[in-house]
C-alpha cells in the first residue's frame, strides 16, 4: 500500500521527511503577517512549520485595533511539547511582549536545542502603524538575546529606533557594531536611495544584496516573509548569506504577486 501511494506522489513511510522549522510570532487574523504567513512561506519552502503563538491580534491588512499579550510560561509551554519530539532545524521569532520575555523564550530554546538556528525579526511597530515597542537603546537590552542567536533582521526605522535614534547616517555603523554579538540583516525597504537593497553584517564582512526583481507593490507583512524565508533555507542547511539571497529573491515575488496588500506565496 505504502508503495503505490509513493508511486502516485502522496508521501508514505519511506519517503524523505522535510525538515522541521518553528515559528514564534504573533495570529494575524488576515494571514498577511505572523504566524499564518510564516507557516505558509514554509509550506512554500517544502518545510515542515510549526507555530506558536504570542500574542492574539485583532487586525485587518490596513487597520490594527488591539492585542493579547501571552506570557513567557503560555509561550514556552507551546514550544517545549515539540521541542520535546521533533528536531526543529531553525526558528524564527518575531512579535513578542518585552524583551525579558524574549530572552527567556531564546534561553530555552538555546537550553534543549543547542544546535537550532534562531533568526529574530524584531516587530516595533505594526504595518497598519499601531506601536508595539519603543526599544531605544537596544543594544542593551537585547545583548544577552543576540549573543544567542544567528540573525537580527530590522528595518531601517527599526534599526534607528534600537541603535538609540542617532541618525539615518550612523545605521551601518551601528548595524556593524551589532554585528559583533550575532550578524544583521538591514532591510532597506524604507530606503529612498538604493531602495530594496539589505545589507548584510556578517562578523567584520559585510554583503550587499540587490535584486533584479523590481517590486512595483507594498504588502502587509513582507518583513515576517523575508525572515520566514531565511528561516526556511536555514532548516534546510542553506549557509546564512545564501539563505538570504534566496528569501530576497522569494520575498520579491511575494511582492509582486498581485496589486493587493495581501501577497501570494509562489512554489519555491
């Protein structure tokens, strides 16, 4: 039976298990963001996504009216059980309450799975505009979070806002200081000049990545996409610059995927 459901493409017990990856994000009721978005990229990626959930959003693509905060015990509780029975590979984090939280969720995540990759899209700020955080001075906070993971993954605002707002001139120093404790994504979505250009910090190098895919419409929750997307390569053993030039390519055309500001996720 096993072997005619093979022949047919329906995976059976012999067929090759997909990696495992874990999202820990925030319900969009919209699926444009958050877990439901995340999932669906690692569905996209051919990997197994787990989710578990940090906050309850009451949002549309366009408006965001209010969010329940879960705790650090509700959220670990939800991680541990398939910690606990799976090999998660990688693990992206996104919206979550503080950052005490946040190192407490990372510790354990470091604790019982030593070898995970862990990529943190720090969310400030809703795409609708409501305000989540206002980490000024991060680095100080989160030191202890990034000296325990493999990726930081903010926005040009969100880098001003946690380097302490000291000016759009001073982000890739700050960027390649923040670089010391684990490497950076510098999205440049927000960019004026070489808009959509990420720039890599990656120890004492750093990368520049463009893209040849013109993106002609903004989309609700294209930063948890691109980090979902790392996330996905990562798990399945992408080195870290690689992984981030395929997300950008596949964020890309979540961009383009339709005039809306709820994209499509296209087959990898």
């Amino acid at each position: 039976m096993i072997e005619e459901l093979e022949q047919h493409g329906i995976p059976g017990q012999g067929s090759k298990l997909r990696p495992y990856a874990m999202s820990i994000a925030g319900f969009d009721p919209s699926a444009g963001a958050g877990l439901l978005a995340d999932v669906k990229c690692f569905e996209q990626h051919r990997v197994y996504g787990f989710g578990v959930c940090t906050a309850l959003t009451v949002q549309t693509d366009t408006h965001f009216l209010k969010n329940q905060w879960l705790d650090a015990e509700q959220i670990i509780e939800q991680m541990m059980v398939l910690l606990l029975k799976f090999e998660v590979k990688a693990c992206k984090i996104g919206l979550i309450k503080n950052s005490r939280i946040l190192l407490e969720v990372v510790s354990h995540l470091r604790q019982h799975a030593p070898e995970i990759k862990i990529v943190l899209d720090p969310v400030l700020k809703a795409s609708a505009g409501y305000a989540f955080h206002d980490w000024e001075n991060g680095l100080k906070k989160l030191e202890p979070v990034l000296r325990q993971i493999d990726l930081i993954t903010p926005n040009y605002p969100e880098m001003l806002s946690l380097g302490g707002k000291s000016g759009a001139g001073q982000l890739t120093a700050i960027a390649q200081h923040w670089a010391a404790y684990c490497p950076v994504l510098l999205k440049g979505g927000h960019l004026e000049k070489n808009k959509g250009t990420d720039y890599l910090f990656e120890g004492s190098q750093h990368f520049e990545l463009k893209t040849d895919i013109l993106s002609n419409f903004q989309k609700h929750g294209s930063g948890c996409v691109l980090s979902a997307a790392i996330t996905a390569r990562l798990a399945k053993g992408d080195h870290l610059l690689q992984a981030c030039i395929s997300a950008k390519k596949y964020t890309a055309h979540f961009l383009n995927s339709n005039n809306s500001l709820l994209g499509y996720h296209y087959e990898d």
